[in-house]
C-alpha cells in the first residue's frame, strides 16, 4: 500500500524554511485554521438547501454585490476562527466595508483579506464556490487593518478552496504552490497535488464573453485569436467559464490556458475593473506565479498593482506563461 499523504500540517511545518520562525508559526496557525473553516463551509455547503441557508439576505455589501446568507454566515465564520488563532491582528473581508480589527499585536501578527465564499451567484444552482485568502504582516501596526494595503509582493502566503465534488485547498507560502483535498470521514486536508506546475500553454479560455463590446481593443482582438482555428498554434481555443473564480483558476492552474475579467472600457478615461484586488486579483496572482504561470492587467504585473483602498478593483489575465505573454502583446499593439 501507498504511504499515507501528508496532512495539512505537517506540509506548512515542512514550509517553514521560507518564514522567520514567528511568521512561521503564526502563518502556520491561520492556514491551518482556514483549513478547518473551509471543512465547517463545505459542511454548512453541503446542508444549506436543507437548512435554509440559499438565497439572499436583502442589501448589497461593501462592493455592490447582492449578499447571500452564506456570505454573512462564511464571513461571521470566519471572523471568529481568525481571532481564536491569536496570530491576526485584522481582517479585511468582502463583506465588511472597514477592516475587522483583532486582538493580536507585535510585529509578527499577520492581515488576513479574504472573500469567505466567492462566486455566491453559483449557490442557488449548486455550483462551485471558493472561499480566497491573502496573508500579510502587520509590522506591529494599529489599527492593523490599513497593513493589507500596498503591493502584492508584499503577500507572505496566499490560496482558495473550491467546493466542487470535492474540497480542495491551494496554497502557497512562496515555495511553490500546492493542493490539498479534503478527506471528509477525517476533516483532514491531504495533500494531492504537490508543486503544481502550470502547463506553459493551454488549450482553454475563462471569460465573461457577453462583455465583449465593453472590453479594452486588445482584449477583444486577443479573444478573436484564440477563437480563429490555426492547427499550428493548437487554435481555436474552448471556451471554459463557470462564473466562480476559484474553479475557473483551479482549472487554469491544473490544465494550462486563461482565466480573465478585464476592466469594463465603455469610458476609456475610466476603465472600471470588476473583481477585487486584495482578496480575489493579487493572491491568485501569487499562487499562478508560483505555479509557473503568469498574472497581468493587460498593462502591469498583478503583484505589482498597489492597493489604496480595501475593496479596490483590478483587471486580471492569469495563467499559462506563454498565454498571459499573447494577451499583453495584444494590449501593446
Ligand atoms: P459573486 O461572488 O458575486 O458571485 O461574484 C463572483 C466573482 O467575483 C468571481 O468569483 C467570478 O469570477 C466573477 O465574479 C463572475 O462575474 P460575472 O458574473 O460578471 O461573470
């Protein structure tokens, strides 16, 4: 019989060499504790038609966005397992405007953004739906929330999970990215995907394409190569698109090809971007690169863009190196 997988924790101790020993423990603290909020999502996924837990609670959030009970009850969740850890001196989550500030203090303690469960439109249809964390150091600030802002270089760890079939968590520390699928009889995340490697091209595309007369001229230029057939360069592309970010990124990560959400360019003095910076574009911007891949707007690297506000938003093309290179060579042109 096969070794057993590594657990979760023992894979972030084996990462520790990537941290200084009181990040160490406390990135380890977080992440393992997001590993078991991510068990309790999938859960309460599982059960929510039952419980009557679909649908939405009335209002929008910080972004616009209508909020569904699970958004509330994700983020509720996940507050108070951040703050048990000790480790998180703030949150800054989609569904509160202000950063959630904590307890913990000192120049370790970490800033946690996060989208507790993205991609809720796909709840009342039993779609996939992600949760998406970031990590950052909260150099002994207070209040400690205004540390998520900057550049995503500045991410000391970053991943999602996706509630598909199974549940699955990708994160990284800055050693490579890796996934972990759920063993439900035990709560255990294992690891089954160790160092992914992004293929250099693919064969797929993610796009909202009903956009297409808002996007950017080199965008819908890019989009029109993919579709022309060329069997040289391996064209036309398929279409894949499922509205939730983290599948549509887990499947880029895993087979190769693009996920992206340009900006919305019908005023092109004001381009306005759709997904979220801090905890949707820049920590899938980290994993992707530390798979090997590529994360751009179309006219900067993603962990290069510097968040000024909490809920900012930015445009993203992510995926295959060689992929992501195309598309900014068309937004050059
Ligand atoms: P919701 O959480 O409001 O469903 O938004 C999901 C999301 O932020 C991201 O996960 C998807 O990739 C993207 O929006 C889908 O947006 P469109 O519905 O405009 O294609």
């Amino acid at each position: 019989m096969a070794d057993s997988p590594m657990t979760l924790s023992e894979h972030l101790s084996t990462q520790q060499a990537a941290l200084s020993t009181e990040h160490a423990r406390n990135v380890a603290a977080v992440l393992g504790r997001i590993g078991r909020v991510a068990a309790v999502i999938a859960q309460e996924l599982a059960h929510a038609a039952l419980r009557d837990q679909l649908g939405y609670v009335g209002g929008a959030n910080a972004t616009g966005d209508q909020v569904k009970k699970l958004d509330v009850w994700g983020h509720e969740t996940m507050v108070s397992a951040l703050r048990e850890t000790g480790a998180c001196a703030a949150l800054v989550s989609e569904e509160a405007a202000d950063p959630v500030e904590m307890r913990a203090g000192g120049t370790h303690a970490l800033v946690v953004c996060a989208d507790p469960v993205d991609g809720s439109s796909n709840l009342d249809v039993n779609g996939s739906v992600g949760t998406i964390f970031s990590l950052k150091p909260s150099r002994g600030k207070s209040p400690a929330g205004p540390a998520a802002l900057g550049a995503g270089t500045d991410q000391i760890a970053a991943g999602y999970v996706m509630y598909g079939p199974a549940t699955t968590l990708v994160y990284t520390v800055g050693r490579g990215t890796h996934g972990f699928t759920l063993a439900p009889e035990t709560g255990e995340f294992l690891l089954t995907h160790p160092d992914i490697r992004i293929p250099k091209r693919g064969k797929t595309y993610g796009i909202n394409e009903g956009n297409v007369n808002a996007w950017h001229p080199g965008q819908r230029a890019f989009v029109e190569y993919l579709k022309t057939k060329d069997k040289a360069s391996g064209r036309p592309y398929s279409l894949r698109y499922s509205g939730a970010m983290v599948a549509d990124v887990h499947r880029t990560l895993l087979d190769g090809g693009l996920f992206m959400y340009p900006a919305d360019w019908s005023d092109p003095a004001k381009p306005k971007p759709k997904l979220r910076l801090l905890y949707e574009v820049a920590p899938m911007g980290l994993l992707v690169e530390q798979a090997g891949g590529r994360a751009s707007t179309g006219f900067e690297r993603v962990l290069d863009v510097v968040a000024t506000e909490y809920h900012q938003r930015a445009a993203v093309i992510l995926g295959s190196p060689e992929d992501v290179a195309m598309a900014d060579e068309f937004y050059r042109r």
